[in-house]
C-alpha cells in the first residue's frame, strides 16, 4: 500500500496540532473557572483535634505526667464536644448536597468535566465528518492481531496490516501520548492531558458519586472513636530508663578503651 505524502500534510500534522491547541485552550479555560476553596476553620480545627489525639497514642516521648494530663484534657474536651465543627447536630452520616464546600467541589468537578467533554466531543465529529476511513501512518515495528481493532478504529477490513493506523486511532493515541508535551509546555500538574480528564469522568460517576455520599465519615462517631482508644492508651516512651542506657554505653566504652590500653 503507497500513503499520499499530502495525508501527512493535511490529515496528520493537522489532527495533532489541532489537539494540541485545544489541550492549551482546555488548561487555561479551566484555571480561569476554577475558584479557590474557601477554608472552613471549624472544619481544620476539627482535623487538627484528631491529628493531635492519633500523634498522643502513636508519639509519647514525653513525661508519664504530661501523657495524663493532655489524655485527659482531650478525653474532657471530645466527651463535651468542643472540638466539633457542629456539635448540635444530630448522629449520622453528614448530607453533602447540604454542604457548601461539598456544592463547590461538585460544581468544580462539574467544571473540569464540561471543560473536557465539549473540546473531545467537537474534535471527535470534525474527524469523523472529514478524515473518517483515512490511513494516516505505518508503524515501523510489527505487532500482533490483537492490536488491530485499536490501531484501525473505523475501518472494517481484514487483510489490511496490523501497523497502519486509521484517523480514528491516531486521535486516541494523541489523547493518551500527548501528556508528555503538555508538560513541556504548560508543566507539571496541567489540565490538558486527556487521561487525566478521563479519570476525572470516572470519579464524577453519578453512582460512584451516590456510594461516596452514603459513605461519607461521621464526626461524631470519629472523635467517639478516638475517645475510647485515648482511654485505654498507656504510655510508652523511648525516653523510660534513659539514663541507665547511657551509664552502661559509657561504662561499656571506658572497659574497652582500658583493654586498648592494656
């Protein structure tokens, strides 16, 4: 099979420069949109708490004395709810179509994915309303069968080489190979990449949205939880018995460097 020099020309340096393009347009399409999260400080102070009760069980290297009076004041402090973002709510698993910040994480996920499938989905119909059937490149490499119905998307031939490739199929492979360039271009952590924005689609999954509600933790129950493990938790530190660990290294230094001297 002889490919016409003019496909490179006009089918396939075209589809890969207009896909970079639109990955630069999609990026800075989506900084413009995003906002930034507001912080909520009885949210942080709530995570802090229990940071700071998980780091008492885990790290005690301080004194016996001091290990019983941040238990306990922690215990005191979960037990009347202080710490709570809202301690006047009932038990439960919180609704997050009821939380702001959880409606402006949704609606910047709703954001990104618009942002994603508007540009793939204008790409898509331009290549298949002008290139569709076109035989773009040869692969120089052999591959097996199983290759074929991913490189020859769109053309429906069995005698054909597995190592040509279809429009169809050099559009995929530029949405998952082109992360590399956006990189180059635009750095790391860019909203260009195809497969990122694929990830995303499967996170925003209306059932996978609907489990992760339904799963969504508890505070009430957490810091109840943390409460009975601060109960029951003993101290240990590294520091117990210190100073008899460092007369018997230094005595066990003194009787070697005396036998040296001997």
């Amino acid at each position: 099979m002889y490919l016409d020099p003019a496909i490179r020309d006009w089918v396939l340096v075209p589809i890969m420069a207009a896909m970079i393009l639109v990955g630069i347009l999609r990026h800075f399409a989506t900084m413009l949109l995003m906002t930034m999260p507001k912080q909520n400080l009885k949210a942080i102070r709530e995570g802090c708490a229990l940071t700071r009760a998980r780091m008492l069980r885990h790290n005690q290297d301080i004194t016996h004395t001091a290990f019983l009076q941040r238990r306990q004041y922690l215990v005191e402090a979960f037990e009347a709810k202080q710490y709570l973002k809202n301690p006047d709510a009932a038990g439960g698993a919180p609704n997050p179509m009821s939380d702001p910040a959880a409606m402006t994480n949704m609606m910047e996920g709703l954001k990104k994915n618009m942002m994603m499938v508007v540009p793939q989905t204008i790409i898509m119909a331009w290549i298949n309303f002008f290139f569709s059937g076109f035989i773009l490149i040869k692969l120089p490499f052999p591959l097996t069968l199983r290759f074929k119905s991913m490189l020859q998307a769109g053309i429906e031939t069995r005698d054909m080489d597995v190592t040509w490739v279809s429009s169809i199929s050099w559009y995929f492979l530029n949405l998952m190979g082109l992360q590399s360039i956006f990189t180059i271009i635009l750095g790391q952590g860019n909203s260009a990449g195809g497969m990122r924005d694929m990830q995303q689609m499967q996170q925003m999954n209306p059932a996978m949205m609907a489990a992760g509600a339904g799963q969504s933790p508890d505070a009430t129950a957490l810091f109840k939880s943390e409460r009975e493990f601060l109960e029951i938790a003993h101290h240990h530190s590294r520091l117990n018995g210190v100073e008899s660990r460092v007369l018997e290294l230094y005595k066990a230094n003194s009787i070697a460097s005396d036998k040296k001297r001997v």
